[in-house]
C-alpha cells in the first residue's frame, strides 16, 4: 500500500525537516505542504532572499499576499510531502538559526546505548547546537550576528558597560510592545491569523483586488500633462521650473509603478512586470529589479535592524540603538560599521534627515546599476528576460534625459546643473513618505512565532489625509493596509482601511495612524532620541577608555 503513495502524501515531522535544513535544503511550508524551494532559488524574480526568510517557517500568509493565485499553484509544482498538526516555526539560517543533522541523532543513540544512564547529566552541557523547534527561538539576539569573538574587538566597537545600555534600552522597547500587542502564544497568534485570513476573503468579495482601470487612465493623463509642461518650460529657457516638473513626473510614476511591480493591475506577471520596467526604467531611469528584490524582503522582515534594507541607511541614519553594535545586513552581506564616521552622522541625523534625502535618487541610480551589472539580477527562469529590457530601459533613459535634454537643450553648465539638482530634490517627499511609516514604528524582533498581519501593524503606521490629497500621497499614506495586502490597487486602499480598522478592534492589534505633520514629528523625534542615545554610549565608551589607560598606568 505505502509503495503507491505518491512523494507528496508522504508526512514530514519537525524534526526531518530539520535535518533537511541542516543539510541545506530550503524548505517551507504553504497551507500545510512540504514545499523544497532549491531549484527555484536562483530563478525567483524577487531574489533569493526573500526565500531565504522563509526556510523552515510556515510561510502561507507571505506568500498568499505577495504572490498571485497562479503563482502559489506554480509552486505546488516543488512540494515534496506534507505535515500533520501545527507547525512551529524554525529560525530561519540566514537569522541565524542552528540546525541538527539527522545523523547526530543516530550518533547519538550508539552513544548512548554504549553508555550507562547518568542523572546529573544535562542536555546543557552538549556539544550539541540546540534545535529551533524546541529551544529557545525567539530570543531577540541573533546569535550569529551579534556575538563577537572577545579576542578580535575592533576600536570601534562599544564596550562592555556601553553595550549593556543598549541591550536595557532593547529590553524596554520589548518590554513596552509586549504590554501593547497581544500576547506571542500559539492560541492568540493562531487566532489573529484565522481573523486576518477572514478579512482577505472579505476583501476579495469586495472587489477590492480588482483594478479601477479608470483611475489609472486619469493617472496617465497626469502625467502626460506634467511632461509636457516641462517640455514647454524646458523649450521657453525656463530650466529650474523644468526641472521641477520633471521631478515631479518622477514622483507620481512612482506610484503606479509600485503598484504594478505588486502584479496589483492586472494581476498577470508579465503584464504588469513590462508596465513596471517601462515607467521605472524607460522613465525614471531606475531598476525596477532591484527595487523588487529590496522591496520584497523589506514586505518580509519589515523594520528589522539586521534583515530590512529599507531601515538600513548607515552611516547616515539609525532609527535603534541597535545599529551602534556593528551589525552584519543580511541583506547587503557586509557590516554597517558604527565607525566615527557614523557616530557623527547619526548624533545629528534629525537635522540631516530632510537635505540627504533630497538627494536619495542619486543613491538609487548606484543601487540599480550594481543590482543590473553585477549578476544580482536572474538570468534564467520566467523572468529571463527582464534583465535585458531593464538593461535597454537604462540606456534609453539616459539618451533622452542625460543627452537628450540636460547635454542638448540647456546651454550652459550653470542651468544643467540647477536643473538636474532640482529635478533630484523635488523627489523627496516620495522618500519621505516611504520612510515616514516605517522609522517612527518598533525595530523589536519578537520571534518567530509573531503572526504576519501583528507584525506588519506594529511595524508600519498609516497616514491620515483628505481625500483630495490622495494624488499627492500615491496611496503610499496607507502602508500599513498595503503591508496586509500588498497586491490592492492603490486606488482601492482607503476603501479596504474600514476593514483593517474593523479588525483591528476585533483581535487588540493597535492600528496606528498618525496626520502627515504628526507624522513627521514622530519620526525626527525618533531620529532624535537615537542620536541622543549616541552621545550616550560615546560618554561611555571615551570614560571606559580612560579607565583602560588608567588602569594599565596603575598596574605598571
């Protein structure tokens, strides 16, 4: 009988799982299935690591928000088997989990039968790395990342009593989400989960998901408006006034673009892929891949300090204290040095906040261009081609921006260089919005057993506004509805806030929501307790140094 079974009936337990872990599988689990995701690992269009986040977890709520109906079936196509039961995430490796091969535990069992049973021995007291399933998992310290060899201490590493003060500081932070979120146990977690799941259905028999084509034709005559004007200016000498509204046909292309690299307009693949490199790269000049593949770990791990690339602006910005300790991205797979550098940077980053990010779109081109030249981008599976359709995009970019109208249409270096300035400038209230329901929210890491819809409302705030202002804002005001359902039309998103709110009150989850003004002052507030919290540890740090000297002038 067992031998007709098919590879997919088979029943995994935990402890298998972990053993496949161990060897390097990517395993995930979606509605109850085994899925192993190896071989899709180098084609997936939203990069590696969003994968990566999620080895060894359930992963059903992400992948249901951030991938079609279409795409989730594609990816029964990877199932190996199933579980029995409630999973019970584990840390996933590139946080940092450890993970025991199956063959120690048949190691272990020689061992044991060779040896008599002892009562005073301790599993403590193994060699053994602990398991993710049955140890202590969501402790916040990412052991591999934070723990540094006490014999290779650089000079710009805090020292002890400074550290401390950090993890006081971490454990409040905690402590304070602790008292305002519902509790982490499986029953309160599993409920927001069943809750968050009924709201989707609701807002799918909404037709919510279904896209207002309309709107985005009032859209696209915006823009094509606001080219135009430039155009003009551009034609009658007025450069700084063209520059303007460059900028500002950058800004608001923003917004369908996010929307259709979400698949959130038509909800076919390619289809809205095309659309998204067409503005994002043909138009704006900027990666629309290397967007996808920051944005969709960011939807994954949102706010936190080691993982999101979206909160990782060092050394210019820290939004947690955490930052002062040197840690390793995940993402960018190097160390954000606190160097002197970055204790100077972010001791005043509330006053740098607003000028530096005038002049972000400089920093996305660099991102873009490595993303594109340096073989981050996939160059095999369904999504092939896109590399060779952004790389064009570039490049026709350039020939109409960069040659066509800065080289050719403006006289005099003075005039080119006002006019790219201010066309850059003008584009920072889109990095503003971007990073104003994000920096003022908790960088807390709460375990894995946090659900996905309690994470991404503690994480992400919405931003209150007139109805008439929406144009402005993009519907980027409402990211922490966006952050539940990444893939509803913009247009269909202060619609589906009723719900969210409805179900906030119903599970305890707090909805926070502030007015742009508010807003803003909250975050450079948050920027400002930080860069206090440098001044801090520098204190320390220099009155450690000086017992250090001290101490050694004594001993000789």
């Amino acid at each position: 009988m067992n031998s007709t079974l098919s590879p997919k009936d088979r029943v995994w337990s935990g402890r298998e799982i972990e053993g496949l872990i161990a060897e390097g599988r990517k395993i995930i689990i979606l509605d109850g299935q085994v899925i192993k995701a190896d071989a899709w690992l180098p084609y997936h269009p939203g990069g590696d690591h969003a994968i990566l986040h999620m080895v060894g977890r359930d992963g059903t709520d992400e992948i249901r928000a951030l991938h079609s109906i279409e795409t989730q079936a594609y990816m029964r196509k990877f199932v190996i088997g199933k579980i029995q039961g409630r999973w019970v995430n584990f840390l996933p490796p590139i946080q940092g989990g450890t993970f025991r091969p199956l063959t120690q535990d048949k190691e272990q069992e020689e061992e044991d039968i060779g040896c008599p049973l002892d009562n005073t021995s301790s599993s403590a007291s193994s060699s053994t790395p602990p398991s993710p399933i049955f140890d202590a998992i969501d402790a916040p310290v990412n052991k591999s990342m934070s723990i540094s060899s006490a014999s290779s201490v650089s000079e710009h590493e805090l020292p002890p009593i400074s550290t401390n003060l950090i993890e006081t500081k971490l454990s409040a932070e905690r402590t304070s989400d602790l008292l305002k979120y519902p509790s982490l146990d499986y029953a309160s977690q599993d409920q927001i989960v069943s809750k968050y799941r009924e709201l989707d259905a609701r807002i799918r028999a909404a037709n919510l998901y279904k896209c207002p084509y309309w709107a985005y034709g009032i859209e696209a005559c915006r823009y094509i408006l606001i080219f135009t004007s430039a155009l003009i200016a551009l034609r009658y000498g007025y450069y700084a006034l063209s520059g303007a509204l460059i900028g500002t046909f950058w800004h608001q292309l923003v917004f369908t673009a996010h929307d259709s690299a979400h698949i959130g307009i038509t909800h076919i693949y390619h289809v809205d892929s095309c659309i998204a490199i067409f503005i994002a790269d043909y138009l704006g000049g900027l990666s629309i891949g290397w967007w996808k593949r920051n944005h969709n770990v960011h939807h994954i791990v949102t706010n936190s300090p080691e993982h999101d690339p979206d909160i990782e602006h060092m050394p210019f910005f820290a939004i947690s204290p955490k930052f002062f300790s040197s840690l390793r991205s995940t993402y960018y797979n190097r160390v954000m040095d606190f160097d002197i550098v970055a204790r100077w940077a972010v001791s005043i980053q509330h006053w740098l906040y607003y000028p530096i990010l005038m002049l972000g779109r400089f920093n996305l081109y660099r991102l873009s261009w490595e993303y594109l030249f340096t073989g981050q981008a996939p160059r095999k599976g369904p999504a092939w081609f896109h590399l060779y359709l952004e790389i064009a995009g570039q490049f026709f970019f350039w020939a109409w921006y960069g040659y066509g109208i800065v080289y050719c249409s403006i006289p005099t270096a003075w005039d080119r260089f006002v006019f790219v300035m201010i066309s850059h400038m003008v584009t920072m209230p889109l990095h503003v919005q971007i990073t104003l329901s994000h920096f003022a929210m908790s960088t807390t890491d709460m375990g894995v057993h946090e659900s996905f819809a309690q994470k991404m409302l503690r994480t992400t705030m919405d931003v209150d506004c007139p109805t008439w202002l929406d144009f402005f804002h993009g519907g980027l005001q409402f990211q922490a509805v966006h952050h539940l359902f990444p893939r509803i039309p913009r247009h269909n998103l202060r619609k589906a806030q009723k719900y969210v709110k409805e179900f906030c009150e119903d599970t305890g989850v707090p909805y926070v929501i502030y007015g742009f003004t508010e807003g803003n002052q909250k975050v450079i507030s948050r920027l400002g307790e930080v860069a206090k919290q440098v001044k801090v540890f520098e204190e320390c740090r220099k009155a450690c140094a000086r017992e250090v000297v001290e101490g050694h002038g004594l001993a000789h």
